[in-house]
C-alpha cells in the first residue's frame, strides 16, 4: 500500500483521535501536493465541529443575557439553545461520518 494513501487517509480519520492538530503537522512536513490537498480538506473538516460548538456557546450566552434584559420567556430562549445544540450534534455526527468516508474513500 502506497505510504502517501495513508498519510493522506489518517489525515480525515485523525477527528477521532488527533482532532485538527494531526492535518495541520502532515501538511506541514510532507512535499506530496496529494497529500497536501487532502490534509488541508481534512484540516477544514475538522474545524466546521468547533465553530459549530463555539457558535451555540456563544448564542446560549447571549440568550441568557437576552432573557435578563428583556420579557422573552424561558422556553423560547432556552428552546433555541437546545434546538442549536441539536443541529450542532447533527452537523457534527455528520463530518465524522464524511470524514472516515473520506478516509476510507482515499485508501481504495
């Protein structure tokens, strides 16, 4: 099996062990522009989870503001916190199943 496959398919299956750290070293240190491309697309992968999970923090933050300064009820702004962190967990159930897809799919 060719090494740079590997190196490049380990980039996309590094979101369940190495998160983003491992795509950004790998394109550091390698010269294959194949594996290059496909640490960067991993790399970006990885980082749609955390902006996902940054992004509802801070709404939750806000709401929270929002609900003491103002006449919105518990439910609605607790109700959209919930509700976004819903669609963050699926988005993110989402990229890890590209990902190893993606890891697989590189391999073959």
């Amino acid at each position: 099996m060719n090494s740079s496959k590997v190196l490049a398919s380990l980039c996309y299956f590094s979101i369940l062990f190495a998160g983003f750290i491992f795509p950004i070293i790998v394109y550091f240190v390698t010269d294959d522009k194949e594996v290059k491309k496909h640490a960067k697309r991993a790399f970006l992968s990885h980082c749609i989870p955390a902006a996902t999970i940054a992004f509802f923090i801070i709404l939750g933050i806000s709401m929270g503001a929002m609900q003491q300064y103002s006449d919105v009820s518990f439910f609605v702004g607790g109700g959209l916190v919930w509700i976004g962190f819903a669609i963050a967990g699926i988005v993110n159930l989402v990229i890890v199943v590209w990902n190893i897809v993606q890891g697989i799919r590189v391999l073959k």
